[in-house]
C-alpha cells in the first residue's frame, strides 16, 4: 500500500508484530564486490529481506508519478524472477535455482515479493513476466482463501490483501474466475465483529481471532477495493459513520479513517505508541484513496506526512526506497506534487532515483 524489516528471525518477528511488510533494515554501503551485481538495485542497504519488495514499491512510485524508471532498475527486478514465476525476497546468485518455499524458516519464495514484482513489472510493461508472476500466485493461494507470507505457510490478512490486490490488476477474465472472491472473502471473515470493543469494530488482525492491526486494516482495505499504484479520482463517495449492519468493507474503511482522524495524522507504531508509524499512516492514506472514501482521513494524514517526510524516507543516499515509493503513490493518489512535497517541498521523485546502485 506497506516500517522498514536483518535476519530471518527479525523478519518474523516483525510481521507477526506489525503485520508490515516493509523491511527496517540497517543501512549499509554495498561491497566493490557485491554493486555489479545489483546494478539497478534501489537503496544502500542490504538487499537480503527487502530487496524485491523495496525495489517493486520503488518502479510504482516511479509509475504514480509518471516517471520513466531506469532500465538497469527493471532489469535488475526481471533478473530476481524464480523458474516458478514467483519471487523470493532476495537472490545474491540469480543463476542458482530458487529454494523451494520453507514457511517455518521464513525461506523462499514469498507471496509478498511476487505480489509487488508482479504490479511493479506490469507498470514497467514487462506483461510476460508479470503474468508469470499472477500465475504462481493463483497456484499457491491456500485452501481458506489466502496466502501466507511464505508460499504455502498459513494465510494472514497483509499476504492476502498484496495478493489479491495483484490479481486485481490484471484482465477481468482472472478477476471472476474465483481466487480474488476466495481472497477477499478470507479477509472478510477475518473482521473484527460489533462485539468487540468500539475502537475495534471493523478492523482487520494480522491473523483472523487477532487484535486489531492497523497495517493490516489498511492493506486489507486496499486489497479488497483496488490495487497498486492508486491514481487520484474525482469523485469520493462521502463516508459517514457506520453501523453493525453497514456493508463490511465500508465498516472497515470507517475504521480506517478513524485512525488518521484520531491521531491527528499519525497511526502510532505498534512498538512504541508514543512514536508515528509513518509507514501504516502512508498506506491508510492510499487504501482510502483506493476506497474513494475518508477524504478527511485522507487529507489530515498526507498533511502529517509531508510534515515529516524525512523522518519516513530517509535522506540522500539513505533514503530508503520502499518509503519513497510508498509515499509518492500517496502524493499522487491525494492530488499532491511528488516533486514538490509537503512543507520542505521534497522532490520525492529525484530522492528516488538518487538511490539507485550504478
């Protein structure tokens, strides 16, 4: 839609913890030895848990803002494609065949990483291999209507909402042919019910009989009304409050706004309420959009954002690009200048593309 995630156990942890799906990765300057081969890659950082997912978020914030993404960058994404179609969250040897998926070990390819690889080469007009990328996705969607985060683990609410906003992308004839009615239809029953408490009411947990998570209500939100990268609209249907017998997704999208409302902007971060996830905040702003619904949401949060976009990005070299791109489609889908955001007027674009490894 989408906190940034060292090692296969943080990893873990912080998905159970956030239900995020941007990795919080150290910076580190890539090896003499290791920039040839990722020529094209986005960021500084380790690529080893993020670098599909930031380098896709990154050519969709490309895309939202109608910039051509640089040919090395596309290349270096159609380069990480498994044998299967699906992708894994990083390849250091790209003529090594893919591991088979291990959910216990969090190993292999993801649904997470194909989700995004598949919309960010669609924009990039890579079909071929974007409907590869669908395919091994339809394939791996589990019995109750999901995917898990690892091919073939069990079903959560983020994994399902990037899948099914992936299939959403593509023909009509993929639309009504059962996987995306079965996805939504596990996030759905996933809802936290009118019995819970009134904060409660309507969002979406991680895993069904969870707590609320915000990340997961907003990408549960935009899985289930559109895809990636979300383009402003004209008409925003008016969103009032909502009732047990309102339609599900209208409850959820309710409970969505009240979060940017109630916090001003800022959806506090599951680790530390006193600190902003700026990353859950992004992604509510673009599953509204998504929803054409919570123009209040929507705007109260975009404004929080561009009052405290270096501190969601990241600056010069450092800038990370799973966050850029986040917050560029975010721009873009609430009539916002990507290249003149917020109140330091950051050129998110140029921001982007200075993080490319030459």
């Amino acid at each position: 839609m989408l906190t940034l995630r060292t090692t296969a156990v943080r990893r873990c942890a912080a998905a159970l913890a956030t239900a995020g799906l941007v990795l919080s990765v150290a910076v580190v300057a890539p090896s003499a030895a290791a920039a040839t081969p990722d020529a094209g890659l986005f960021g500084a950082a380790d690529p080893t848990y993020d670098g599909v997912y930031r380098q896709s978020m990154a050519l969709l914030g490309l895309d939202a803002a109608g910039a051509r993404p640089p040919a090395a960058a596309v290349a270096w994404l159609t380069g990480q494609q498994c044998a299967s179609g699906a992708f894994a969250a990083y390849r250091a040897d790209t003529t090594a065949p893919c591991p088979n998926p291990d959910p216990a070990a969090f190993t292999g390819p993801d649904s997470n990483s194909t989700a995004l690889a598949a919309l960010a080469l669609k924009s990039a007009g890579r079909s071929n291999a974007a409907q590869r990328a669908v395919t091994a996705l339809r394939t791996a969607q589990n019995a109750d209507g999901g995917w898990g985060y690892t091919l073939g683990g069990a079903s959560d609410v983020n994994s399902t909402a990037l899948a099914v906003a992936a299939l959403q992308a593509f023909p009509t004839t993929l639309q009504a042919d059962g996987p995306i009615p079965r996805g939504t239809a596990y996030i759905k029953r996933a809802q936290i019910a009118c019995t819970a408490t009134p904060a409660s009411r309507g969002a979406l947990p991680y895993q069904p009989g969870q707590a609320a998570n915000a990340l997961a209500s907003a990408q549960g939100l935009l899985g289930w009304t559109g895809t990636l990268p979300v383009h402003p609209v004209k008409t925003l249907t008016s969103l009032r409050r909502t009732t047990c017998k309102s339609p599900a997704v209208q409850r959820l999208a309710w409970h969505v706004n009240r979060l940017l409302v109630a916090g001003k902007g800022r959806i506090p971060s599951p680790m530390d309420a006193a600190k902003a996830d700026w990353n859950s905040t992004a992604t509510a702003v673009i599953a509204l959009a998504s929803a054409r619904t919570g123009l209040t949401g929507q705007a109260i949060g975009i404004t929080a954002l561009g009052r405290n976009t270096a501190d969601y990005t990241g600056v010069g070299a450092a800038a990370s690009p799973a966050a850029t791109g986040t917050l560029i489609q975010a721009a873009v889908a609430t009539g916002k200048d990507p290249r003149a955001f917020g109140t330091k007027r950051t050129n998110l674009v140029a921001l982007l593309t200075g993080t490319v490894r030459r």
